[in-house]
C-alpha cells in the first residue's frame, strides 16, 4: 500500500506472542513495526522515535500502560494511541480514554478488526493539518471570562491557565467553536476519539463533568457547558 509507506508503528505489549501477531498483520498491510515488551522501554522508545502509531496493552511490567499513555500525552498531544485491553478491563480502558488515548482494541480482537482501526488512526494521522498560525484561522476563542489560545493549545478562565488534558482540551475547542450547536454523544466520539465507541458514551459525560468542574463557577448549574435533554450538550450561545 503505498499510502503507507514509511510508516512505523511503536508495540507496547509484554506478551511476546501477541505483540508477534500484531506485528505481523500490520506488516501485512506494507507498514514497519518495532516491538517492546516493558512500559519504560516503551515510554523511552516513544519520546525517542518518530512514529505514526503507537499501540499500548494496559497491563505492562515496570510501567502500565495507563502511565505511560498519560506521561506520553503531557509531551505529545498528537501521535494516535491505541490500547489493548481485556474485558475485565473497562475502568481501564475508559481512563485510557479520558487520558488521551485514541482507540482501544479488547483481546481477543479479529486481525480484519486490528488492520482496520491501524488504518483508521493512519489515516486521521496523516489528515491533521500543520499546527502553526498559518494553518489556525483565529488564533484565540474568548467567551466570558473563558479563552482559548488555539496557538499554544492552552485555556484560561479569568486569567488562570487551565489544567486540561488532551481530550478535555479538544472538547472545549469543539464546543467553544460552535456556540449553541447540540452535540450527541455519539457525535463528540466521533468528532473528538474519532471513532464511536459503541457503549462507552459514558466516557463523554465524564469528560464533561470534569469540564464542568474547571470552567463552571456552579458545576450544577453550569453557565458554558448546557445539558440538552434528549441529546446532549452544546456550549452556550450567549453568556448571562
């Protein structure tokens, strides 16, 4: 495939097996893979590397794969991550979600299912736009006392940076960028993990909650971040 030529992709699984497979069936698809089998060796190799993917089993010796996600993001918002988990997993693999990860794939996975959601995330890669001013249309969103410097990917309320993570980040920008729009749940995972993971919508009420919490005077009677009963949430059109 020649789209994907010099793509690499970093795997972060312990089980030697397993991360053989996965190897094999990306290069299957004409993409150059590197394995590790330990979360530190993993966290290193991705600070050091440049890859286009990285895909990460949540339960790693040394460092889990909820750490390193989470270390992973504070430097590097962009790379798609995609995690590997179990069933018995889902706090995990939810809070691998709200940390940044961009998809997750349950053992036991299809290899059809694997090479489609590598693609997926290839793709979604390759499509995002250079971040730079040139590329940014209005440098910075103020509502109220809430602004965005889209730039420097930073939100401040009344002056005070905000402490967000990644996917907190790019739902306020979403949200901030389409004042009065009602979003569907289904819509923010689409739009935001750009994938719709079908029975994990709950991940979005608990980025919003916690949204809420950072930008809310009232998280209970929320002023930016509305609830629309039936649908789900839109940014206030017009401030009080």
């Amino acid at each position: 495939m020649a789209e994907d030529e010099n793509r690499k992709i970093l795997i972060v699984e312990d089980d030697t097996e397993i991360s053989q497979v996965v190897a094999m069936n990306i290069g299957d698809l004409g993409i150059e893979t590197e394995q590790v089998h330990d979360g530190k060796t993993g966290l290193n190799r991705a600070r050091e590397g440049a890859f286009d993917l990285i895909i990460l089993d949540i339960m790693l010796p040394g460092l889990d794969g909820i750490s390193v996600c989470r270390s992973l993001r504070e430097d590097d918002p962009y790379t798609p991550i995609m995690m590997l988990t179990a069933k018995a997993e889902e706090i995990d693999r939810v809070m691998g979600l709200e940390l940044g990860a961009d998809d997750y794939l349950t053992k036991p996975f299809s290899i059809r299912e694997l090479q489609a959601r590598v693609k997926a995330l290839l793709r979604r890669s390759a499509a995002r736009p250079p971040q730079s001013s040139e590329s940014i249309e209005e440098e910075r969103i103020i509502h109220g006392d809430l602004t965005l410097d889209l730039i420097k990917r930073k939100a401040s309320l009344k002056g005070k940076e905000l402490d967000l993570t990644v996917k907190e980040y790019e739902l306020l920008v979403l949200f901030a960028k389409n004042p009065g729009r009602a979003f569907s749940r289904a819509d923010l995972l689409n739009l935001v993990w750009g994938y719709n993971f079908q029975g994990y919508e709950h991940t979005v009420n608990t980025h919003i909650n916690r949204l809420r919490n950072k930008i809310e005077e009232d998280p209970s009677h929320p002023v930016y971040l509305e609830t629309v009963w039936g649908v789900g949430y839109r940014f206030a059109e017009e401030l009080s």
